[in-house]
C-alpha cells in the first residue's frame, strides 16, 4: 500500500485596488489581513505499473540515393577543359580534393592520396644551392621567369643562395637557392575502373598541363625545372634557381588516368567521352551518365580507397541542375524534389526565409566560411610595364594602383 499527501492551500485576502500615479494612501488606512490555511489530506492509492512499447526505426534497406539540386552545372567534366568552382565541386564526388592530392580544412592542408605532406623540418623538402649561369632558365627577384642574360635591359634582378638583397646579374655563374620535394602516395590505390594509380599518372598529368593545347594555368609548371617518378609511389619536383614557393608541399600534381586518355591528343580530351563526359577518378563515385545542363548520374564506386571505412553512406549519387529560379528551388526542397541545395540553387537575399525555415524545423542550412575576399591592391606593377618597371619613364609607385 502506498499513500499521497495532497496539499491545498488556500490565500484569503481583502480586494483592494492599486492606483498608479495616483493621490497618496493616507497612512491611518488598515493594514490588511492575511490568512493561510493549510489543509493536508492523507490519500489511500494503489500503484499502477506502466508498461511503454517503445517499436525501433526499421533500418533502410535497399539502395540509398541523394538528390542534390544545382542552379547550374558544369559545361564539361574534362579537368582541364574549365576552371569554373562548380565543376569543382562536382569533381569532388569522382575525384578526392577536386582533382588533387591533398584538401583543405579550416585553411590547413591535409593530405589524400599522399602519405603526408611533405615539410623543409621532416627532411622530405630541401633547399640546395646551385649554379646558375648565362642561358638558364631561373626566376628573378619580381617572381617572373627569365633567361640568365647579362645585357638585358633592365638588368635582370636575382636573390643569391641564401637570401639577402637582390644583385644584378652581370654574367657567368651564380649561386642561387633550388627547391626539392618529394611526395610519396599511399600504397595499393586504385582508379574506378580497377586500374592501378601510381605516380607516373602524375608524371602523365604534369606533362598533359605543360602541353601548349591544355588551356590550363600554367605558372607553377613554367616554374618546375623537373618532375618525375622515381618508382610507382614516388614523385620528385624540383624547382627553377630562385623560386622559393611558400606553398612547395602542393607541387604533387593531381593524377590523370593515363590508360584512358593516353590515346589522345591534349586538344581531343577537350570533347573525348573518356575525359569530357566520363572521366574515371579516385573518389567515391563513378559516373553512370552525364548529361550537361540536366543531370549527373553517379553509383558507389567498388575501388574507393575509403570503402573499408563505410564510405560512402549513399550508394546512388543524382545531381540534378534546376536552374537559379531560388523560390521554385526552396519549394522542391520542401517538397521532397531535392535532399540538398547547392550554393547556385539558393540566393543570398533569401538568407532570412532560409533562417525561418531552419527556426520552424523545416530545413537545415550549413554555412561554412569561404576563401573568397575583396581587396585593393597598391603599388603593383602595371600590366603595361612588361619590360619592368623603369625609373623616371614610368609612373612612380604612389600614382600605381589596381583594383581586384
């Protein structure tokens, strides 16, 4: 037997009216009364055992497909065929760090198909100093890639071994410093079509970029004196005299799947099928059919270097390009069409809808701090200046500005 004690309390008090700003009380008013009766009451009670069937979420079985929508889509899937930050993206799902070996996070590198990334303190990158003499390719003092020539006019400007103050070249030989580093891959890795990965499709992607037809950015590779493997795991760079590159540990060239375009000519991969709309990758997806402007339609890729991890979580991957109509893109959203919205499908004036939506339970929106920035830049040399800057004929560096 068991027993509840119930309690009532009970407040007798006299009505009374409170004026604001009103005449004062006078003082001779009674002081009000107040009584509180207490009345305990003892309850005879049964206990009662509740029983709560609680049923498990079955687990998902069969396939599971992501749609994600896409206000706009690549042209080509050909990594050298565009630049554009949406191929990139896209190249993310075939391709780990859109086509290279190592990504970013919270603006640090890490490595993806390399061991680590390799650092001046852990011995895998070194300065050596070389001679360099007239007729050598080097870099100068500006950053620029010039040919050792002691007529030239300017004279050329260069950074001896081991820094200081830049000195004219005036002919002979001078000893300048030379960047080394050598990237090791992880071991037994695998293109989506079951092919070996080795660092001689690295080798073939550097050469493919040096080619004159590949529309590509080309500075680091004019500043490259070498790059080559050394076995199937193993590239080394190696830089001109001069170039000092802060960010020498990214010189590993993203792999191109040499047995697939091999066959081509650099200007035919810019609409070859193999390299255009069916390149084969590393990442966790392989494309089924890619139909430019419409859809992206990619599956679990079987050689995935981190399938043995459980990745990834969906087997069937569907980018579907809806077009920059942002209101029609939220109602598809909410309407089950889509289980994501990239960054194009969404506009930056909806950010308070997009808010309401999260604060109603309805969506949930990721931000993440992008790279992008505004700046003004000063004292740069102009486009005009290509044979350098020269005192009393050009403009003097405070008239000097470009907008970027």
């Amino acid at each position: 037997m068991s027993y509840k004690v119930k309690s009532l309390y009970l407040v007798v008090m006299p009505s009374f009216i409170l004026a604001a700003c009103g005449p004062s009380v006078s003082t001779n008013t009674p002081e009000p009364i107040v009584e509180t009766l207490v009345v305990t009451e003892i309850v005879e009670a049964t206990p009662v055992e509740t029983i709560q069937v609680v049923t498990p979420m079955p687990e998902p079985t069969g396939p599971r497909t992501l749609v994600i929508c896409m206000g706009v889509g690549p042209e080509t899937l050909y990594v050298y065929g565009s630049q554009s930050a949406i191929m990139t993206r896209v190249h993310e799902a075939i391709a780990d760090g859109g086509w290279k070996a190592y990504d970013t996070n919270s603006f640090g590198y890490q490595p993806i198909l390399l061991e680590k990334m390799p650092s001046l303190a852990g011995g895998d990158a070194t300065l050596t100093v070389v001679a360099a003499s007239e007729g050598d390719r080097v870099v100068d003092a500006n950053g620029d890639v010039v040919l050792l020539d002691p007529g030239a006019d300017p004279q050329i400007m260069l950074v001896p071994a081991g820094g200081g103050e830049p000195v004219p070249y005036q002919g002979g030989a001078i000893e300048m410093d030379q960047m080394s580093v050598t990237f090791h891959l992880l071991p037994d890795l695998l293109w989506s079509d079951g092919e070996p990965l080795t660092a001689s499709d690295s080798v073939y992607a550097f050469n493919l970029l040096a080619d004159p037809d590949t529309k590509s950015e080309k500075s680091k590779v004019e500043r490259t004196a070498s790059y080559q493997a050394i076995d199937d795991l193993t590239t080394i760079w190696i830089g001109l005299p001069g170039f000092r590159d802060s960010a020498y540990f990214t010189n590993f060239f993203g792999p191109a799947p040499e047995h697939t375009w091999g066959d081509y000519y650099a200007a035919e991969l810019l609409t070859a099928e193999e390299s255009h709309l069916k390149p084969v990758g590393w990442g966790a997806y392989t494309i089924d059919e890619f139909l430019p402007g419409e859809s992206l339609t990619l599956h679990k890729n079987p050689n995935y270097f981190r399938a043995a991890e459980g990745f990834p979580r969906f087997d069937n991957l569907i980018l579907r390009i809806v077009g920059e109509n942002y209101t029609a893109n939220l109602a598809a959203l909410l309407a089950g069409e889509c289980d994501l919205l990239d960054l194009s499908a969404v506009n930056a004036e909806d950010s308070q809808l997009i808010f309401d939506l999260q604060g109603s339970g309805k969506i949930k929106a990721t931000f993440t701090t992008g790279t992008g920035w505004e700046h003004l830049d000063f004292d740069i040399q102009h486009v005009d200046y290509d044979d350098g800057y020269q005192l009393g004929v050009d403009r003097p560096a405070a008239d000097r500005m470009k907008i970027a």
